[in-house]
C-alpha cells in the first residue's frame, strides 16, 4: 500500500495535487455522463450572453476532478476505506475550457475509530484555477485504515 496510514496523518498537513487542464471534451463527456446538457455548459452561442459570456463547466465536473487529482497524489492509495462526507461545498467561481484545476488539502481534523481499524479525517480542500484563485471549496470525512499491528 502505498497511502499514508491514519496515524501518519496530522492536523495541519497539506497536501498539493497536480494540475488538470478543463477541455471541451470533459465538460461533454461529462454531460453525457450525467445527463446535464444546460446549455451554459454545452451552447457557446448561449453562453456569450449570459454572466459568464462563454462556458463553464459544471461545477460537479470541477468537484469530480479535485476528488481524481486528490487520488493521484498517492495519499491515500490503498488505505482509503470511504468517502463518508463532502461537507458545505460551495461553488466560488467558474471554470472555463482550458483553464487548469489544482486542489490544495489540508487536514483540520482527526478521530481514531478503532472499531472499524481506522479513523475519521476531515480535510478542507480548496480547487484553484491556473492563476491560484480559490474556485471551489469544503470539506472532506474521509475514513482512513489504521497501521497494520
């Protein structure tokens, strides 16, 4: 396994993911996924004439991005038992096509839960854009294997 153990987890840790550049064809994929074909999302004829004035990913397609980029740091490969909660998600500012998500993780709480074999980990997350602008943010409760005895 190559995750961290919940014990090797402590308050205040961060954890920076690489980037992932947001493209035409991961919002349509996505909307294929989902079945969400709003056409902010899909319509650039629309989108120019909304707030916006071109579009935008959806703001789930950002969150399931972080979720993937947090993943492949390795942190948690393997000694990950659930994703129990996304607390207070709050959608700040959109992502474009071609704009480069990157999510920064810190952890702000733990719980040793021995009756599973593990413990609580609640991390606050923030998905920024290529300039470092907080687009997205919560929290995660994540449930964490114990060290093996």
């Amino acid at each position: 396994m190559a995750g961290l153990y919940f014990e090797e987890f402590s308050i205040g840790q961060t954890v920076k993911t690489a980037g992932r550049t947001i493209s035409e064809d991961a919002i349509f994929s996505f909307a294929g996924l989902t079945g969400d074909f709003n056409q902010i999302h899909t319509d650039a004829a629309f989108a120019s004439k909304t707030q916006f004035g071109q579009r935008v990913a959806h703001g789930l397609l950002g969150m399931s991005i972080s979720l993937g980029l947090i993943m492949q740091t390795g942190l948690l490969e393997g000694t990950v038992l659930a994703f129990r909660e996304i607390n207070e998600w709050k959608f700040v500012k959109p992502f474009y096509i071609g704009d480069t998500a990157h999510a920064v993780l810190t952890v702000s709480e733990t719980k040793a839960l021995p009756r599973i074999g593990g413990g609580s980990l609640i991390a606050a997350v923030e998905v920024l854009n290529q300039n470092d602008e907080v687009c997205q943010r919560g929290s995660l409760n994540l449930l964490v294997l114990s060290k093996p005895k």
